[in-house]
C-alpha cells in the first residue's frame, strides 16, 4: 500500500516462502517510478526471509515493525481490517485466484475514503503518477 493515497496492490502468493514473496513483489512493483518505491515496511513473518534481497531487486529499503506493535504500521492495519470484509481471519489466501485478488484491489482502490477527503486511493494515486517528482499530497 502507498502511504500518501492509500493504493492498494494485493500479492497473488501461490506458496507462503521467501521466494514467492520476492518474485510477487518484483512483478508487482517494478513498474512504479523510483520515488514511490523507496521503503517497505513489514510484519514479522517467515515469507520475509529474502528481505536483504529486495532493495536490490525492488529499489527499496525494508523496514520491520515491533513485534506486538500494530501502532507502527497503522495504515497497513486499517487496510487489513478492510481485507477481512473479503478474507475472514484464518482464510486460506492461496485457495484464492489472481483474478479475484485484482478485483478486489479494485474494489478497494476506488472507495472512497473520508482520511482523503472522501477521494479514493485511484484518483489520488493516478494524479500522483501524473506529477512530477515526489510531491506532497494536500488533504
């Protein structure tokens, strides 16, 4: 998820290991410009294995959270809570399709939110990759 506009980009991960991560994220992200992949901030988990490979890879610094400190990631936290309307807790992610993961990054992406004055993430998102350089969004 991108901070500023609250996009969303969902990993289809067809097995939970570092190398899958690392294969999903380089797809995934590789086509956004330099300035809005400068830093990714993780839970703890064993698929995080390869994250000394990923600035490499990616062009972006890894960040890890706290153990027991979701107040750390609290954007990421407010965006699960939005996932589990679609994936309750315990869900086996991997039963699900690429095709229905995009729809429902889809879905959310063009929501709108009252944290960006009731914009969504794709507008703001699309303005944001039509300016120039890294700028500051005003709410």
């Amino acid at each position: 998820m991108e901070r500023q506009t609250r996009v969303l980009r969902l990993l289809h991960l067809p097995y939970r290991d570092g190398e899958a991560l690392h294969q999903a994220l380089a797809a995934r992200l590789g086509d956004l410009p330099p300035h809005l992949r400068r830093s990714i901030t993780w839970d703890q988990g064993t698929e995080m294995a390869r994250h000394l490979s990923i600035p490499r890879t990616v062009g972006a610094s890894v960040y890890f959270c706290d153990s027991h400190s979701p107040w750390q990631r609290g954007s990421n936290e407010n965006t699960n809570g939005l996932l589990r309307d679609y994936f309750p807790k315990g869900t086996d992610l991997g039963i699900h399709e690429l095709e229905h993961l995009l729809a429902v990054e889809d879905e959310l992406n063009n929501r709108p939110r009252m944290v960006l004055g009731d914009r969504t993430p794709h507008q703001l998102f699309t303005a944001l990759l039509a300016s120039q350089g890294p700028p500051v969004l005003r709410r």
